[in-house]
C-alpha cells in the first residue's frame, strides 16, 4: 500500500499557507483523497514520500493517482488493494464528486484484470429505449442510442472490468439480467436467442443508500446481495476538514501553472478569510466543486490574493 509521509514542521506548514503553497495538517478522524494528473508526478514525488512494499508494484502504480494523509483513506486504499486480488464483485459507496469510479479503476488496474479493457458506464445517462441494448448489444436489426456495434458494454468488458456508477438507476428488467451475469456468467443479446457466455467482474458505485431503495421496491435483494462482496465507502469532502487547504492550494497551483502562458495572469493565492471560509464551507459537490470554484474566482479577478467576497461571489450554491 502507498503511504504518504509528511515532514513539514508546524512551522514550515504554517509558513507555507501563507504564501498559499503548503497544507494546513491533518486533523485526526478526518479522510482526504484528490487525483494528481501525469503532468503532476515530478510535484507530487517532490511533495510526498511513498513506502512502497517491494512486493506490492502493481499495487503502487494503480493506486499511486490516490492521494491521503490519513489513516482512515490509507485504510479504503488497502481494502481496495485486497479486493483487487479477489476476482469478486464490489459496491462503492460516496457522494457525487468523491472519487467512486476512480477507485474502481484502481482496483482493475490493479487486479489480474489489468490488461484487458476497463468499461465505465454512467447508468443513469442511458436512454430508457436503449438501455438494454447498448448493454447487451443485439442483432443486426437493432439500433443504439451509444453505438453502431453489435456488441455491448457487457461484451466491450469481456475479461476485463465493467464498471456500473450509478446503478441504482437501473430499471428492474436489467437488474435482473445483471444478476445472471454475475451468478452464470450468461446474457443474450436483444433479438437473439442464443445464449453466450462472458468473464467479466462487475464493480459498482452508487451515491444513494440501496437498503433504503429496497425498501421502497426501486432495488432488488438478491442484486444487492451478490453485488456487496466488497464494500468500500468514500468519505464527503466536507468530512476532509484536515485536507481543505492543502487540496485548495495544490488546485491553484494547477490553475496557475495552467495560465502561466497569459501575459496578462497574475498567480493567485488565498487570503487567510478566504482559507476560513474553504474550512467552514460545506462544499456539497465535494472535490469538484472546490476546484470548479476555485477556477472561477481566479477567472473574475486581476489581483493577486483571493479574498472572502472574491471565493462567496465564486461559489454558486452560495454560503452553506
């Protein structure tokens, strides 16, 4: 498992904050977790310092893109990293904006899987007319709403992963056939009788509480069962308090980088209001909300330091 070692003093951190560059400290009992692009490898072995197990490799380049300075995320990554040995279906719970699908990724990238395809699928975006088809594929005959093949999504992950995010929006009909994907390994295609077989691992991830959804009859038991072998919850940004400020001055270090060609682009940094108001805010889009506002306010202003009124006027939910 990846472990990341933070060396800065108290005062080194502090100091850093200032200048907008550094991290506040980890709080106990508090999760953090962001995705550092490839442009962003040579900061991030600048930053952080890896304890990488000589016989965990493959585990340390999946998962390397996962970034934590708490026990608690440390402990999701290493349920991920068994999971990724155990070639069993897995559900991931979290908040829009936390990081489901690429742990999912992870833990294909990290499995026996790896080098065949990874398939992810936003459930709810499917058109209803099409669903089944753009799954499952179908004769000649049949047309897709997300491809001209004759194949679907279930086949296109064929030895590899199929990822399902937001699959409580599954209408039952193909819950059901989900179901004898993961029990047999069986499907057919829309319009054609034969009966095919394929090896694929079913990951899923969904945001919404699937005992509560059982219980109103929007999601099958038995579905729920077989898809709950491995369960791995995903931490609201909002319970990441230790890791606001370090998040927020890593993504302006990326805008900044980003806009350094303008002639016109003055680096920006937060004020100390501004740094409160990140700590206070409840930040319901979690992740992406923090970067998408943090953009924002760096594209309305010319001055150097970002002030309260310049981060309340960027934030579109307003004050929480």
């Amino acid at each position: 498992m990846s472990v990341i070692d933070f060396n800065n003093s108290e005062k080194e951190n502090e100091e850093s904050l200032v200048e907008g560059t550094g991290d506040n400290g980890a709080e106990d009992n508090n999760e953090s977790l962001y995705i550092l692009g490839a442009s962003e490898k040579k900061m991030r072995s600048e930053l952080l310092k890896f304890n990488e197990p000589d016989d965990e490799t493959i585990n340390y380049v999946a998962f390397n893109n996962i970034i934590s300075q708490t026990q608690e995320m440390h402990n999701i990554i290493n349920r991920s990293e068994r999971l990724a040995r155990c070639d069993l279906p897995v559900l991931i719970y979290g908040q829009a904006g936390t990081g489901k699908s690429m742990i999912a990724e992870a833990i294909h990238n990290a499995s026996s899987r790896r080098s065949n395809p990874f398939v992810a699928v936003k459930c709810a975006a499917l058109m209803p007319g099409y669903i089944e088809t753009d799954f499952f594929g179908g004769s000649s005959e049949n047309t897709f709403a997300n491809s001209s093949a004759a194949i679907g999504f279930v086949e296109q992950a064929n030895g590899g992963t199929l990822c399902l995010d937001e699959l409580d929006a599954l209408p039952a009909f193909i819950q059901v056939q989900f179901l004898k994907i993961i029990q047999t390994g069986e499907f057919r295609r829309v319009g054609d009788d034969k009966v095919r077989k394929v090896d694929v691992r079913i990951i899923t991830a969904t945001s919404k509480n699937l005992t509560e959804q059982i219980r109103l009859g929007n999601f099958r038991t038995d579905l729920f069962y077989a898809i709950s072998i491995g369960v791995i919850n995903v931490p609201s940004l909002r319970k990441r308090k230790g890791d606001l400020i370090y998040l927020a001055n890593y993504f302006l270090r990326q805008i900044n980088q980003a806009s350094s060609s303008r002639s016109d682009y003055v680096p920006k940094k937060l004020s100390s209001k501004a740094r409160n108001l990140i700590l206070n805010y409840s930040w319901p889009g979690n992740v992406r909300e923090l970067y998408a506002t943090l953009l924002r306010a760096t594209i309305w202003i010319d001055h150097e330091k970002i002030t309260y009124e310049d981060l309340k006027e960027a934030l579109l939910l307003g004050i929480h």
